[in-house]
C-alpha cells in the first residue's frame, strides 16, 4: 500500500514540471535601422533641392513677370530646402506635364514631386511612388459658363467635357457620368492650359478638374464672372507631395517638414516670431519644434533648426495658404477642409506630434 500511495504522489507531482516547450520563447534584442537617406546625401553633394511642379497654375506654381517661382506648391518646395540645406533658394523648379511627373520622379530627375498629385493606391501600386503626407484636401467639380443656366453637373447629358489626360480627373469624370447613365464625350487634352483655352474656345461645354485648379482657370478667363463652378464635388482629391520609392527616410524628412509647417499654425510659431519664440518661449512642443530641445533634426541628418528654418522661409501652412491662394491672393479660395482641425469650422489639416 505504502509503495502504490509513493508511485500515486510521484505521477501527480509530474504535471508541475516544466518541459522546454513550456518556458516563454527568448526574442533577442534587435537594433533599429540606422537613419540614412541616399537621396539626402545627393541633395547636399549637389547643394540643391530638385522639386518638381505645375508647368503653370496661378496660386499654386507659376513664373511672376520676373520669372520667378511663386505659390503654393513652390513655397513648400523651398521650406524643404531652407530644411534640408538651410536656404529656401536652394531649389530648382522642374515644371512637368501630369504625364511627366512620374516619370520624372522614377528616373531621378526630380527629389520630390510637389504639384497638385492626388493620393491614390492605383499610383502607389503601379508609379513607384510613396507619398509624404497631404497638404491640400480637394475635390473635383466642373467649370461651366452662367449664360447655360446650370443648377447641376447631372443637367449636362449630351454635353462636351474638357478634361486632362492622364490624370484621375479623366477616370472621375467618366465614373461620374457612367453610375448616373448620363451620356457625354470627353474632349481629352495634354494639360491644363490646353483644357482650360479649349474651354475658352467653346470647344467643351464643361471643363473638369480639381475646384482649386478651375478656380485659378477662372481668373485667366477673358471675362471671369461670367463663368461658374457647379455645387457638385464628384471625388476626393488629396493632394501631396510623392517621393520614389526605395528611401524611406527621405519620405519621412518631407512628411516631418510638412508637418513642421502644420504644427506651426497650430502653435502659433510664424516667420516673424519663430526667433523670440526660441529665446523665450517655455511650451516644450514649441522648443521642440523649433530644436531648442533634443535632437531630432541631427537624427534625421538635418540641422537642430530644420523646422525654425522652414517656418523661417515661407511662414506657416497657414501663411503659406493666405498668401498664395486664400483671402490675401486672387483666387480667395476658403479654408474649409483645410483649416486647422482645431478652428472653428474645423477641417482635416492635423499635425503629427513632433517629439
């Protein structure tokens, strides 16, 4: 009895024993990548920012009577530049076709491509791109003249459509159209400005594309008030700037000079004050920011000051947009979706925290 009572306790204990399957798998400590980016490393060798954008669209990217670069595309080109070599006129303005652009960008012509691109899955799929993040929220509608006496894009059955190649306006219009079983004909060409003189010519009934771009196509008509853009916003349209794929520390330093430029408004940090902001100012986001603490910009390859340089350079998102195409420029265009998302109406412009 004592000998089975002995083999009975023995058997029970056994089940408490830990075999090798048992114990937790050891994971063995992994260094995180190191931070380079080759395409950095080509911008400082050559000591210039190649951005490419419109050939030309008036508040976005377009040549003054002095030939110089203005808008709003081309400003955040050059806080690119003020954030990556420390000067805003470091930057040469490739302008390219919406046929072009990827090309462009693949083939290492341009470093980063800032002209009114929309944000697509089909486009970081099949171009070879990445985008860095979106710095206008747009949608796309249609220019028409007043004296056809529209109320609705879905009144022009039958009707001649201006619209660009090789841009999602083209593919929008067409799904526009098809899920309403409205018929149309497409009248497709090169660019902008041919879609937009073609419409002048009364060779379309319509011009689509992004409302910002035929609001800028409106102030270079002949008679501007005479034409109008419907109600009607068929499509999301988020405009970015896109990079090449293969260097993902380069799309971070233009997302995170983005950013920068975003979080400024929101922090109040302008052109004018970011240097007293650095002496004085004692909110931790705003040292950060502006590199009075850590040291995100060496981590990155940049300087402590790549964002006080950028903000330096163009002013903040929210000067950048008055100054080029809001209340203190031609197109007036509002904030709406692109006010901070903190405003009142809010919209979707959000800065990723900096720390």
């Amino acid at each position: 009895m004592a000998l089975l009572l002995a083999l009975t306790a023995a058997a029970c204990g056994g089940g408490d024993r830990k075999t090798e399957t048992d114990s937790p798998p050891v994971v063995a400590a992994t260094k995180a990548p190191e931070f380079t980016s080759p395409t950095l490393q080509a911008i400082k060798r050559r000591g210039r920012l190649n951005c490419g954008v419109h050939e030309g669209l008036v508040g976005f990217a377009y040549t003054d009577n002095r030939g110089e670069w203005r808008g709003f595309d081309a400003d955040f080109c050059r806080a690119l530049a003020a954030a990556v070599l420390g000067d805003p006129n470091a930057v040469r303005f490739v302008p390219l076709t919406s046929s072009q652009r990827f090309d462009a960008l693949r083939g290492g012509r341009i470093d980063v491509l800032w002209r009114a691109t929309s944000w697509t899955l089909s486009r970081e799929l099949s171009e070879g791109v990445r985008f860095a993040g979106v710095n206008y929220y747009d949608g796309q509608g249609f220019l028409v003249r007043r004296s056809l006496d529209l109320a609705s894009a879905a009144e022009l059955n039958g009707a001649r459509i201006c619209v660009q190649r090789a841009t999602t306006s083209e593919l929008n219009v067409a799904d526009f159209f098809r899920a309403r079983g409205i018929a149309y004909r497409a009248v497709v060409t090169a660019n902008e400005e041919a879609a937009r003189n073609a419409y002048a010519r009364e060779d379309c009934d319509a011009f689509s594309a992004d409302i910002s771009a035929l609001a800028a196509a409106r102030t270079l008509l002949s008679n501007p008030e005479q034409h109008a853009i419907l109600p009607d916003v068929i499509s999301k349209e988020p405009l970015g700037p896109a990079v090449k794929r293969g260097d993902e520390s380069w799309t971070s330093i233009v997302r995170w000079t983005l950013n920068a430029l975003i979080l400024a408004e929101e922090l109040g940090v302008t052109a004018g004050n970011a240097d007293a902001l650095a002496e004085d100012s004692r909110d931790p986001q705003i040292r950060r920011l502006l590199g009075v603490e850590g040291d995100l910009g060496p981590t990155m390859g940049l300087s402590k000051e790549w964002a006080k340089n950028a903000i330096e350079a163009t002013g903040n998102y929210g000067e950048i947009f008055n100054r080029n195409i809001g209340p203190d420029s031609s197109l007036d265009l509002a904030r709406g979706l692109n006010a901070q998302w903190n405003a009142r109406p809010g919209g979707l412009i959000y800065a990723l925290p900096i720390r």
